[in-house]
C-alpha cells in the first residue's frame, strides 16, 4: 500500500460587502464532488486538484478523497454550507487511521458566517486531530488574504502564479510533489509569512505586465537557493472586509533559516514602494462608449472591461451603468454581458424567441450601486439552458438558462448563475457572434483575457463604480488592521 494521503478543494473567494450569502446551491452550481467522484470526475481538469490526482498517480498514494468544491465569488458563505463542506473534510480526517499527509486546494480569501479566516479555522480544526507531525500541503489563489493561524499551521503553501490562473493544475502538481518529499523525510518543511500594512498592491496579481512581472522572476531566482522550496506573491483581495487583508510573500522553507523571512522582506519591500502602481487606469462610462463610438473600425472589436461588477470579484453582476451610456450613445454592433437577473432569464426563456418585451433590469439586490434599475424594450433572439463547452483554458461552463434580448444596437447575455466571462463560448454558444461586433463589454476584470485578447483590436477598462470599485475609499471597512494604506496615509 502506498502512502495515506487526504486530498480535498475547498474554493471561495468572498465579497463581504455582496450581502447575498454563498450557499451549497452555489456550490452545486460550480463544483462539487465528494469521495471517489472527486477522482472519477477531476482526473482531467485544470485545477489544482487534478495536480494532487497526477502525483498520487506518479508516487502510486494510497489516495481518500474528501470533498472537493469550489463556487463563483459572492457574499459570505453560509453556516449550513460551511458545515457541511468543511465538515466532509474534517470527517475524513477524523476517521482515516495512519495519515500520511494531507493536500488541499484552498482560496485564500474565504469568508464565513462564523468565521473572517475559514482557511485558518479549517486548517487548525485539521491541525488539532492530526497533530504536529503528518504534513500539509495547500494551494492558494494569488488573491487570498493569508493568516499567521493559516501559515503556522501549514507545511507546504504553494499560491498560484498566473492570472488569468491558467496554473492551478501544476500548482496542485508542486505542492503534491513537496507533500511526498516531507511524507519520505527529505524535507521538513515551514511556511514562513511577510506583509506590510497594505490594504491593496502588487498591481491586484496581474502577471501578465507590471511589477509581477518582475517580482516573479525575482521569486523564481531566489527559489534555487538551498532550502527553498516555494516562494508565493499574493496579491490579496481587497474586498474582503478581515485583519489579513492585502498583498503578503509566503515562503516555504526546508527547516527554520533567518533567509526565508530574509527573502519574503525583500520581496515585500518592493511590493511596498510600488504600492501605488496599478497598470489598470479604467475611464469613466461615457469616455469609454464616446471612445467606441468614434474608433476607427480596424475588423476587430473593441473590448470594454465593465470590471467594477466583475462577478468574479463577488460583485453583483447587474450594475447597468455602462448599459446605460451604451443605449444613451446609440452603439451598434454590441455585445453585453454576462448580466445576471435569474428571474429575467426565466422570463425571457418563457417568452421565447421572436417577442419583443419591455423590461427592468438591474436595483435587484437592493442596492443602485454601478447602476440600478433600467427599462428598456428589445426583441428575445436566444434562448437556451446555459451549457456550453470553452474553447479557453479557463473554462467549461453553465451559465444557467438564459437568454439574449436585442436592444437597438446591442445584443445582451441575461444568465442565472452569476459568474465573469472568461471564454467567448459564454456568447457563442447563445449565437452571438462576437468576430462581428465592434465592441464587446464584458463583466470580467481580467480572467477575460486569456479568451478575448487575441480576438480583440484593443481592450480598455471602465469605471462605472460597481461593488467592486478600485476605489477602495468607497466602502467602509471595520475589522483591517489600521493602521494600513492607503486608508491611513
Ligand atoms: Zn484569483
């Protein structure tokens, strides 16, 4: 028999200030397997998991598969589904005799009823039935806010180095691999953590221009060091209302060394002159639709960010400004989306193809923010149950049912599972053909990218002051640690 390994995923990144609580439904509607499903069903994804599954194979583990889910950012998760999830893991834990090690695909970022640090709290509860010897591995997303409790009690913390994320598979594949060097006794591994008081920086994690650039490349230099074994930036999320919140460097170390604090100051001072240095600079509404409207058309759209209700934020995904200034423009040849209204799809769905309709959307959730409630008319010219195969590396997905309604000039997906776009399948698939539009306005903020670059003549982001704003002056946070920047100067 091989080694007893637990392996398990347990994913949300949580906008406190989205009050819509994640529940198991959200869950189901994402991902979410328990026992040997786990591995009849993640044997050949992208995601971290499917790292942990590729060397249990290598290494033939005696593998226990716990539960593994993950849902689409949103409020804080429920207690009930919180139960019952960490609670899979913890009675695997509880009931696997002769542990060998333990790898699990957490967030980072996760918020609960009950508890601002659920990554630390899941892990300590883990912790204290397995004691101080069996090691544990993590993956992160570069977007946790990382805890002291989650650190110290974890061996092995390897965070993603991409984002778009398009490395959770080989991320999974590293911390699996450091798992097995710890379970033989080759390594006695730590994690070692560094912040400064920064409520947001590193450019929000974007790898693909800026200072991650740098600081990655500096990160993986100072990994051929002896006893390195993982440096990880995180950039942190901003919209998570908690004591850890902002960028932080976890390094994991073989043994204790004053190098490893060494390496996360050096990587943190950095990340702290840069701290005002964000490669993303969104133009108000109105500038960016003027900008569309007046674009010289090269055969290429022109992709607009609406990333202030990005959904993978946790924003609501129904903010209408930027509608707004579309209609008031008269833009044609548009695409919109992924506009989330449940009970709008449904409707949509029931009207069927061909009717033309007057309707509300957005101010659903209670609030205006990025734009409430807009009345427009337009003719339904899809509709469908939300399935649909990417072509991206990001994404398979189910939107729900949903529907698109032609207003004017513009073609807007209405889906029912709030998420961001990431694959030009999400409108394809519902016959939107995006090679033929001039401009494209998704609700995404950066995970689009891997998908639309390539299509696009040029991408721009808008402002239009949804939940999930930059401007992190606009919301009031209780619990940060102060004094912290920019709020404290
Ligand atoms: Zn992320």
């Amino acid at each position: 028999m091989g080694r007893k390994v637990i392996i398990g995923q347990l994913e949300h990144e949580t906008n406190t200030f989205n009050t819509c609580p994640t529940e198991l439904v959200n869950f189901a509607n994402r991902l979410y397997f328990t026992g040997e499903d786990i591995l009849l069903s993640m044997s050949n994804r992208q995601l971290s998991t499917t790292g942990f599954i590729d060397v249990a194979k290598e290494y033939g583990w005696d593998v226990i598969p716990s539960v593994a889910a993950a849902a689409n950012p949103g409020g804080k998760v429920s207690k009930e589904a919180w139960d019952i999830l960490a609670g899979g893991i913890l009675d695997a834990v509880r009931n696997t005799s002769d542990l060998d090690g333990i790898c699990l695909g957490l967030h980072g970022a996760m918020v609960t009823e009950d508890h601002d640090d659920a990554e630390g709290a899941l892990i300590s509860q883990i912790r204290e039935i397995v004691g101080p010897d069996v090691p544990i591995a993590v993956t992160l997303d570069l977007h946790g806010n990382i805890s002291d409790e989650m650190c110290q009690q974890t061996n092995i913390v390897v965070s993603y180095k991409t984002y778009p994320h398009v490395d959770m598979r080989q991320c999974g594949r590293r911390a699996a691999r450091l798992l097995e060097e710890a379970m033989s006794g080759k390594i006695k591994p730590r994690c070692t953590i560094v912040r400064r008081p920064l409520l947001v920086g590193a450019n929000n994690g974007r790898t693909t221009e800026g200072q991650m650039v740098d600081l990655l490349a500096c990160a993986e230099e100072m990994m051929q060091e002896p006893g390195v074994l993982d440096i990880s930036i995180n950039a942190g999320f901003t919209m998570a209302d908690t004591p850890y919140i902002g960028p932080s460097v976890t390094v994991t170390g073989d043994g204790k060394s004053p190098r490893y604090v060494e390496i996360g100051e050096e990587l943190m001072d950095r990340i702290w002159q840069l701290r005002d240095e964000f490669s993303m600079k969104p133009i108000p509404a109105e500038d960016a639709i003027n900008f569309a409207k007046n674009r010289q058309y090269d055969g290429k759209p022109l992709v607009i960010s609406d990333y202030s209700d990005n959904p993978g934020s946790g924003a609501y995904g129904d903010a209408t400004n930027l509608l707004k200034a579309m209609i008031d423009a008269n833009l044609e040849d548009a695409a919109f989306g992924a506009f989330c209204d449940k009970e709008l799809a449904s409707d949509l769905c029931s009207e069927g193809v061909g009717k033309y309709v007057t309707c509300v959307l957005g101010g659903k959730n209670g609030s205006a923010i990025g734009g409430g409630a807009l009345a427009v008319s337009g003719l339904v010219v899809s509709t469908g149950d939300g399935k649909y195969i990417g072509d991206a590396p990001m994404s398979t997905g189910n939107l729900g049912p949903c529907a698109v309604l032609r207003v004017e000039g513009i073609d807007i997906l209405i889906i029912s599972f709030r998420q961001q776009v990431v694959d030009l399948q999400m409108f394809t698939s519902n016959g939107i053909n995006l090679l033929e539009k001039k401009t494209i306005v998704v609700k995404s903020k950066q995970h689009f990218r891997a998908a639309f670059d390539p299509v696009a003549s040029e991408v721009i982001f808008s402002e239009s002051f949804g939940l999930a704003s930059q401007d992190v002056t606009a919301r009031v946070y209780r619990k940060v640690r102060r004094p912290i920047y920019p709020l404290d100067k």
